[in-house]
C-alpha cells in the first residue's frame, strides 16, 4: 500500500509547489503587489510548468524507483529541494523577464530538474550510507521491565533517533498498567502476539535474563508470526542471565556475515545485510569481480542495487576480497550446474566449504543458499569433517524427535533463494523463505538470523525437504511452461492463436495457463529440474518430458525461420533481443542466443541481433561473420523478417507500421 501511495503522493506535493511558487516568487518580486497581468500569465502557463516539471521524474521512474521507501525526513528534503528549484526558477524568470530567449529559459528548466534530481539521488544515497532505512521509526516493544528493560529503555531514548519505544512486556502481574519513563507496561508474553500485531510493531527486545528456553521460543514464534524483528539484548543482562540465553535454543545473535559466491543472489544479498547493521565480507574467486565490486560498482545488471552497493561499500560494512574471513554466519551463494549427462555439478559447493573450512568456529551458521540436489547440506556437513574433525558437524535428525544439544557445534542449514532476477532486492526481503536445518536447532538458529531482514514468513523444516521444495518450485513452472509450449504447437498445427486460446481459458477461475516462448532459460528453470530427473529417473516422468518439450523450441523456432528465409534472396533477418527473459541482461541459458547460433549455423541470411541490455554480442556469437549487431530502427529497416525473441519492454512501443510488408515471428506474443 505505502508504496503504491508514496510515488502518487510525491507527485501531488511536486505538483502543489511548483504551482505555489510562482505566487511566492511573485510576491518577493513585487512585495506584495501582483499585478493581474502577471497572475494571468501564471495561470494560463501553470498546466504546462508542471506538466514540464513533474513529467521527467514521472517519465524516469524516480518517483518510484527512488523514492520506494521515503521516509518523513527523505519527504522534508524533497520539499526543501523542490521549493528551492521551483523559487530559483521563477526568480530568473521575473527578474530577467522579456530579455531572456527561449532557450535560456530551457536551460534553466533544465538545471532546475537536474537540481532536484540531483538531491534527491543525494538524500538517497546518504540515507543508505547512514543505514537508517531499515530502523526508520521502527516500533520498539521491550520485554522485561524490571533493571535490564529500564536501562534498555533509557538508552533507545537517548541514543536512538529512529525506534520508538511503544510499551514493555513483563510477566508479573503487579507491573502490568503500570509506566517506566511514561511508556506503559502492557501485559504478560502470552498476549505478545496480539500487542505485537494490534500497536503495528517492527521489533522486540528481550531484556530480561529470567527466561527460560520456553517463553523464549514462545517470544520468537510470535515475533515470526507477526513478521516482527526479535533482537536478545545480552549487553543489558547479568552475566547468568547472558549465559542462559546463550545455551538456550535461540541464543544466536550473528554480526558478521561471510558471503561466499559474489554473484546474481550472492552480491545483493551482500549488500542487503551490510545496509541491515551487518558487517558483511564477500567472497568470489573472481579477481576482477571482487575489484569491482570494492569500487562500488555492479558487475551485472539488477535494477537498484547500484545504489545499495554504493551505500554499503561507502559505509565500510561491506569488503570483497577472494578469501573468506571468521563470521559468525556463512552463506554459500555458489553455482550448481550440471554436467554433460544432466547429473548435478557440485565442485563448486565442495569447494566453497573447504575455502571457509579454516575459518569456522563453534558456535557458527552455516547457510546454503544454492539450489542443491536432495541430501547436497548433509554432504557439505560431511566436507566439513573432513577439513575439520575437531568440529561437531550436526547429522540428520528425525526432525520432529529432536533433541537438545548443549556441546558447541556447527550450525548447517539450506535456505534456498526464491527471488526473481529483476526484482531480487524486493523479493529478498518480502517473499517468505524456507529453511531446512540438518537438524533442528540449525534451522532455529537459522531462523533467528533471517528474521533480522526477511518480512515474508519463515517456515522451518528439514534440509532435504527444503533442497526439494526449491527444486519443486522451478520443475512446477518448467511443466507449466511446457504445457503452455505444447499448446502452441497444436494451435499452430490447426491455425488457432494460441494467446487468444490461453487469455480465454484464464478466464476460468481455477485455470492459470503461462506463456509459451522460444524456450526456457536462465540458470534455474532450466536446469533444477534435472535435479529430480537425477534423482529419480523412474518416477520423474513428467518433469523429464518437460525439460524435453522445452528444450526443443529453440529448433521449432529456427525451423520456421529456416523456411521463411527460403522465399527471400538475400534474407536479413532481424532478431530482437538475447537475454534469457525480459528487462534484464542476463544469457545464461538463453533460448535466444541459442537461436541466433543456430539460425547462423544453418546460413540462414544475415542476421542483426538488437539487445538493448548489453553493450556487445557474447563470446559465443561474436565470432560468427554473418551476426552483426545492430540499432533496433536500422534492424527494422533492413530486415526481411523480424523475430522477437525477448519481451523487452522497449519492443512494445514499435510502431507497427514499420513491420508492415515483413515476415513476424512473435515467439513472445508481444505484439499480438
Ligand atoms: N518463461 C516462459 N513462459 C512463461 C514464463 C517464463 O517461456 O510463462 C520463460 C522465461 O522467458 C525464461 C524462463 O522461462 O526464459 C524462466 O523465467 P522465470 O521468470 O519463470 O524464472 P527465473 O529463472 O528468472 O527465476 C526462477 C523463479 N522461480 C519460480 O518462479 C518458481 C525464481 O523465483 C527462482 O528464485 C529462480 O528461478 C531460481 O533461482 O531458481
């Protein structure tokens, strides 16, 4: 909701001022006497300067992209920037009048957006480098108002600008209805979750050392259910009342983050936690990748996390180098690929934990993040050992008959990623997530540690049962996808359109058919499958057909191509976009780079690849004469048949007209 009303609301106030200022101005100008000439022209002018002034940032998404979670503070400086603009702006105007040309005016125009949008990129950026987004006005709860709870209470309000202290939580009955520093004590810990949800709080602090692992855990499932941050104060405990809480089930409270891998999930993972108080370390055996990464700079595309990974390089909390460093939570965000045959890669993973092997202490988390074959955590426990006898690697338990254990051990869990390429850093945050521990208290422990940034539920299982519900959820959508492709082929054998068949059958409401394509690609959907297919050849009967009723449309695209392209001469065939699904930049596994080889392979014409996401052809096309890159309006000049091969948003907006006359293949249905 808030961020729907943030952009709208940002646009209304834009609007308000610039429509104010002028009087403003008008009114410094003349000290108080406006002339009707004057207010008549403003009237008459005023449509269009806010239509001048709000549509730029409108047109460049800023209101939304940038100002997604403004907060009070960032609303204050937008005013401030904006009045200033809007007063400087008409300042020249009155002041230089009549004289001043046109383009003059321009130009000041101009600098005045440039200005505003400048600050507001400024604000931006500084409030990602003081990390103050997470804790905006966060609505404190503390539980315990005996010594520990008051001292605690007394230091948020000295010290702590953005939480707000809404009430305390205690167990005896004799304080409840009672105040410390005027904020109210308002119950006993079994009516936790309802205060939590009813007074809309973000974050409870526990600090009370007579809690017993119980009403721990009682604390922490309300704190999961109401998506609510739970933090163990142990600085404000006695000693005993410390080491209690660290023996119990939940007494993990992770500063320091390792992030082995650097790459789609791994670096925005990374530069989350280090905007979230973490103090992060990445790791990547790419040299050139970790450099840039230590100057601030992206090495792939992934909208908004350039300013994050600004904010968490400049703030010191996050370093990249190609070894790991002791943490106190290790993620693993490496690949798994696989190999000829379809059996799952792991070299990667065994090699991740024995770089960090040296480097684990008692005590530590340990995450697998990568998508994994079923038992793949259990064996990383076992490569553990194996570099570390001297650790207590945790072994499969039946997970519902757990039981306690006090020695220090290692902690090991998978907590697949499920974010969408394009939309990760949101999605990072916001989707619910899975853990599996190897055994329970991995995955509590787990627990505590992403409930510091995760709002989306946290569900707790067994790590085989997680490694097989991540690979469920992409086999699911690869059988989705092939049942939508198959019904492309039978459209296309009978002469029906295929989106108009899918749009009328989604209107029932139990039948949500996806879009056929070129194929399936990307480092997911098209390989986890093969996963279960690994597994289970037997039974995996379906997902395996799939994976082959996908694979197969890069040919059935080609052929089509192949034989349209015998009625012309000297085809030149137009091939729109590469990249393995729209908005993005990323061709691994791309249906659409499949084609473009394969259509060269088999001499097709001259072929011109437009993809507006990336500054060169990849190595695996570069090198063949006959594809050429190429400007989208020279592309559609010249080319005899145009195939759009990525959903861009940039390809809706071709003007139809220019296809007229040539031969379209919309594997998207873009144009349809
Ligand atoms: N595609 C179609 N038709 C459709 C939808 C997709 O042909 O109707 C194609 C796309 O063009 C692309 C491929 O499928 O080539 C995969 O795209 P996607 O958007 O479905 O998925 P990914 O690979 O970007 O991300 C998936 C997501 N999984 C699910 O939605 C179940 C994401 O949440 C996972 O985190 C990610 O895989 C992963 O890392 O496993």
């Amino acid at each position: 909701m808030r961020r729907q009303l943030v952009p709208i609301m940002l646009m209304i106030l834009d609007a308000s001022i610039v429509a104010i200022t002028p009087f403003i101005a008008l009114f410094i100008r003349y000290e108080g006497t406006v002339s009707t000439s004057n207010l008549d022209m403003i009237l008459r002018n005023l449509p269009l300067i806010i239509l001048l002034w709000v549509a730029p940032f409108h047109l460049f998404k800023l209101y939304h992209r940038l100002w997604r979670y403004a907060s009070v503070n960032e609303l204050i400086a937008i005013m401030v920037a904006v009045t200033l603009g809007s007063v400087l702006f008409y300042a020249s105007f009155f002041l230089l009048g009549d004289s001043m040309p046109r383009s003059v005016y321009l130009l000041i125009w101009f600098l005045n957006i440039a200005f505003v949008g400048g600050s507001r990129m400024f604000v931006r950026v500084l409030k990602h480098a003081q990390n103050v987004n997470r804790n905006t006005h966060s609505r404190v709860l503390i539980v315990g108002a005996d010594d520990a709870g008051a001292v605690l209470a007394r230091s948020l309000m000295e010290k702590s600008t953005d939480k707000k202290l809404i009430g305390f939580i205690d167990d005896d009955a004799e304080k409840h209805g009672r105040r410390l520093f005027g904020v109210p004590v308002l119950g006993g810990i079994d009516q936790l979750k309802n205060w939590l949800e009813q007074l809309k709080i973000n974050e409870v602090l526990v600090a009370s050392s007579s809690l017993d692992t119980v009403m721990l855990d009682s604390i922490s499932e309300s704190c999961v259910q109401a998506n609510c941050q739970l933090k163990l104060t142990g600085g404000f405990m006695s000693p005993e009342g410390a080491a209690t809480l660290k023996q119990s089930r939940i007494g993990f409270s992770p500063q320091r983050v390792c992030v082995v891998g650097l790459g789609y999930i791994g670096l925005p993972t990374a530069s989350l936690l280090a905007t979230r108080d973490f103090v992060v370390h990445g790791v990547d055996i790419s040299q050139h990748c970790v450099d840039v990464i230590n100057a601030g700079e992206v090495p792939f595309y992934e909208p908004e996390l350039d300013l994050m990974l600004k904010a968490a390089t400049s703030s010191g909390r996050l370093t990249a180098s190609t070894k790991p460093v002791p943490a106190d939570v290790f993620i693993l965000c490496v690949p798994t690929p696989f190999k000829e045959n379809h059996k799952p890669n792991l070299e990667f993973i065994q090699a991740a934990i024995e770089s960090i092997a040296p480097y684990v202490t008692a005590g530590n988390l340990i995450v697998l993040e990568s998508t994994s074959p079923i038992g793949t955590t259990e064996l990383a426990g076992k490569w553990l050992k194996q570099q570390r006898p001297d650790l207590t690697v945790p072994i499969r338990e039946i997970y519902e008959k757990v039981q306690l254990r006090e020695e220090p051990e290692v902690f090991l869990a998978h907590c697949p990623e499920r974010v969408l390429p394009g939309q990760i850093l949101r999605e990072l945050v916001e989707n619910d997530r899975i853990i599996g521990g190897v055994n329970r208290r991995s995955a509590e422990v787990a627990r505590i540690f992403y409930s510091q940034f995760v709002k989306g539920k946290i569900l707790l299982t067994d790590s085989r049962t997680a490694e097989m519900s991540k690979l469920t959820e992409n086999a699911f959508r690869d059988v989705n996808i092939a049942f939508a492709n198959e019904l492309s082929l039978i459209c296309d054998k009978h002469d029906i359109n295929v989106w108009e068949l899918i749009d009328l059958a989604n209107h029932h409401p139990r039948v949500s058919i996806l879009q056929p394509g070129p194929g399936v690609g990307g480092h997911c959907i098209a390989v986890d499958p093969w996963f279960i297919v690994d597994s289970a050849p037997a039974e995996a009967r379906l997902i395996r057909t799939a994976r082959e009723v996908n694979d197969a449309r890069p040919d059935y695209v080609v052929n089509q191509v192949f034989d349209k392209a015998a009625c012309f001469k000297q085809p030149v065939i137009a091939c729109l976009g590469l990249s393995f699904k729209a908005g993005i930049d990323d061709l691994r596994e791309s249906p659409a780079v499949k084609i473009v080889k394969k259509l060269a392979q088999r001499a097709v014409g001259r072929i011109l690849v437009v993809e507006p996401y990336t500054s060169e052809l990849p190595e695996e096309l570069s090198g063949i004469s006959a594809v050429e890159e190429s400007a989208l309006s020279e592309a559609l000049n010249l080319a005899n048949i145009v195939v759009l091969l990525v959903n861009h948003p940039v390809f809706s907006y071709i003007d139809k007209d220019l296809l007229k006359g040539k031969v379209v293949f919309d594997t998207r249905g873009l144009w349809r």
